[in-house]
C-alpha cells in the first residue's frame, strides 16, 4: 500500500505530462515555417510543464503539491472547458484530480522523513 501511495500518483502525473507533450506535437502540423512552428510548440508544451513544476514541488511536499493538482485540475476544467464533454473531462482533467487526491492522501498516510 505504501508503494502504491508513494510512487502511483508520480506515475499518473508522468504519464499525464508525457501525453500532453505528445498533443504539443500537433503543432509541428500546418503550413507555417520552422520558427513559427517551434514557437507553437513551445506554447503548446506549457501545460506540460506546469504539470511537471506542481510534480517537483509535490515530490517533497505532498500536501502542497495535491493541493496545487486539485487547483490546476479546476484551472484545466474552467479554461479547456472540459465539463462540457464527459471524455475530455475523463482525460483532460480526471487525471490532475485523481494525483491531487493521492497525495494529499500520502501526505496524510505515509510517515514523514526524519529530519
């Protein structure tokens, strides 16, 4: 249980961060040139690492960092809007929500490092 709770919130949120990398990938579609084409990348790749920069934080800090996926699983929800589609909710949002909740739950659960 405590692996579980220790490495299986990691592995949504990795998993999570890689998929939204891959749709950044679409950018590279189209008629644009190179430079324009990596600046659309760019751009599309922020969720992603704002993703990765809530992981960071919550690898150390478990309690902080579900609260920050709970909070940017709302900010997915409202900006993507993806409460209008049960699918886009289940894979744009579920996710975020589902890592908070799990970390939260191992802040909780699982003993803390001495020192």
């Amino acid at each position: 249980m405590k692996a579980a709770l220790t490495w299986g919130p990691r592995a949504i949120v990795l998993f999570y961060a890689g998929l939204l990398a891959l749709f950044a990938t679409d950018a590279f579609s189209g008629g644009h040139s190179f430079g324009q084409q990596v600046l659309g990348f760019a751009i599309h790749l922020l969720p992603a690492l704002f993703v990765l920069a809530i992981l960071v934080v919550a690898w150390r800090f478990p309690l902080i960092g579900g609260v920050g996926f709970m909070v940017l699983g709302m900010v997915f929800t409202i900006y993507f809007h993806t409460a209008r589609e049960t699918s886009a909710f289940l894979l744009i949002s579920t996710p975020l929500f589902l890592s908070g909740i799990l970390f939260i739950i191992s802040h909780w659960y699982l003993p803390k490092p001495a020192g």
